[in-house]
C-alpha cells in the first residue's frame, strides 16, 4: 500500500431539529432550526490510531447545542445563536480550534385573523417554503481570547415567477441553437442567495456556564449585528428586482439583485445567487392550426422539471 496521510477532518451533528418558544404572557415568539454543528482541531488521532478521548460525541455535540437553545439570549436570531454554539463549543473545549455551525430558519409566521387585522399571539402558518440560511465559522485558532468569526447568511428556495417582463434574444446562433429567441417569456426561479458579512472579532467569554460573547452596543446599520434587518432587505430586493426588472436574461436581473443587496447593507461584503431558470415551454398547437407559440398567443406552457438552466455569480463590494 502506497503511504497516505490524514489531510482534513472534520466531525459533529447534522439535522439537528429544534423548535424553540419564548413566552411573554399569552404573546410568544417561535423559532424552528435545522443546525449542523461540526467541529475541527487536535482530533486527527480519532482517525488515525483509534483514540477515541479527544472525541466530544457528536451526541454531546446536539446536547450542547439544545442547551444553548434553552438558555441563549441570541435564540431567535440565527445569526446570533449560531455564533453562541460555535463561541461555546470552541471555548470550552481546549483542542478545537474550529467551529462551524449552519442553521435552516423554517417559516412560522402569525396567523392574522380574518375577524380583526391583529395577528395571533401564539398561532402561526407556515407561509412559504423557503428558509434563511446562516453559516458561522468560529475560529480560535489564535488564542482562546482571540475568537474570530465568518459569518454567511441568505435565503434558499424562494421560488418566484413572472409571466412577462423576460425576453431572451441575441445569443450565440450556431449549428446547435435551436432555441427561438423570443421577445417575452415565462420567467421562473428558486433563489438560492448567501451573502457574506464583513469577519468579525469577538470579545472572549467570561461565564463558564454560558461562555457567550458580547454584542457591541454602537452596532452599524447593515452589519451582521442587525442581521435581521439586513435578511429582510436582502429578501425585499430580491422580489423587487424580480418582480421589476425588465429581464434580458437571468444573468442580468441576477446582477442587479447583486448590486442593490451591497448597496443596501453596509456591512454585506459579496452576495452569491444560485439562479435555476425553471423552463416553461408553450406548447405546439400548430398540428391543430392553433397558435400557441408565438410569445402573443403562448398561453398554455408545458413546466419542464428537468433540465434546467443554472445561473450563478458573486457580486462583491469595490
Ligand atoms: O436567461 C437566460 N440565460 C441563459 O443563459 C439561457 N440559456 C437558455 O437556453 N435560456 C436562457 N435564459
């Protein structure tokens, strides 16, 4: 056998489900998460010569992080509660240097009732597939008092559609073009949108029981501290720029989704999307002498599963 070595290792829970409520009288707030929490450090010996004592279980791992879920101030902000797992976890632990978290915010939204506007205090509706998206790296690898963090956060599955407002024409026309340029099209996609804060210093913790960090109290608008503001933002423009844009093509409303979310939020240093354009095809009539194709008359479309376009960029901050 030719010699190999142990290059990368990384470990922890995947599909952790946690719901959370925070009551206030009858008015509560709900959270529900889907985490991974994984780990890197000293840990290679687990690999390589079956040492299992430099091992937290993956099954401690999950008890922490539902701990965390009890007790962290931070819970109903993802970005926030997935910093305090991976501040936590690598505080705690004098051999892991790395902490990286992901977090899934599923949709609960209130149930506004139809007798009054007020929306119910304990009552909600899942209100949409899509889900916010955060991604912390926690690094210690400096020093146990120098915790540095990466935070990425977005939205995934947001699927939309126009039935106008999107042409696309003027493309490479050669002995494999069989696609007709048109003037006017169905326009569907599942965003797919992460953008990245600007790295983050963390003040070290102090309480043993918690092992938290400290938000800055003078905190920039835009900036990962207001996270959720720049979620809402970042979503608004999304749908916006979909819903307005006078498409030339996928690629170019993409970037204009791009620039508006970097202008928007200072803090926010490049913005990724994953565009699929879900293909909607008008279905041929012509065998009847019945015009469904030319983009006036296209009414009846064909939703084509598989395949699909996939358009995808970074737009970054000069
Ligand atoms: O907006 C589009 N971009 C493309 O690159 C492309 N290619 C294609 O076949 N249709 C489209 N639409």
């Amino acid at each position: 056998m030719s010699e190999s070595v142990l290059t990368g290792a990384r470990y922890g829970k995947d599909l952790i489900r946690i719901f959370r409520v925070v009551r206030d009288g009858e008015f509560h707030q709900v959270v529900e998460y889907n985490a991974t929490v994984l780990l890197e450090g000293d840990i290679e010996t687990s690999y390589t010569i079956g040492d299992n004592s430099v091992i937290v279980a993956t099954d401690s791992i999950k008890n922490i992080t539902y701990y965390l879920a009890k007790i962290s101030p931070h819970i109903l902000s993802p970005e926030r509660f997935a910093l305090h797992v991976g501040t936590y976890i690598v505080s705690k632990y004098a051999h892991i240097h790395r902490a990286f978290v992901t977090l899934e915010k599923l949709r609960w939204s209130r149930i506004p009732l139809s007798a009054n506007d007020h929306p119910h205090p304990h009552s909600f509706l899942r209100d949409g597939n899509d889900r916010q998206t955060v991604e912390v790296e926690v690094d210690a690898s400096a020093g146990k008092d120098k915790l540095s963090a990466k935070v990425t956060s977005g939205l995934t599955d947001l699927l939309v559609l126009k039935s106008t407002g999107s042409a696309f024409y003027g493309y490479i026309q050669d002995e494999y073009t069989t696609l007709v340029e048109v003037d006017d099209r169905v326009l569907s996609t599942s965003v797919d949108l992460a953008y990245t804060f600007a790295p983050l210093s963390l003040s070290s913790p102090t309480d043993d029981d918690k092992l938290d960090f400290t938000v800055p109290e003078d905190f920039a608008l835009g900036s990962v501290w207001d996270a959720a503001n720049v979620a809402t933002r970042a979503r608004d423009a999304t749908l916006d720029i979909f819903a307005l844009d006078d498409s030339a093509s996928v690629q170019a409303t993409l970037f204009k989704m791009g620039q508006r979310v970097i202008a928007e939020n200072a803090g926010v240093e490049s913005v990724t999307y994953n565009l699929p354009n879900k293909h909607y095809i008008p279905v041929d009539m012509k065998y009847l002498g019945v015009d469904n194709t030319t983009p006036a008359n296209a009414e009846v479309f064909a939703p084509v599963s598989a395949p699909s376009g996939l358009i995808s960029a970074t737009i970054s901050r000069k």
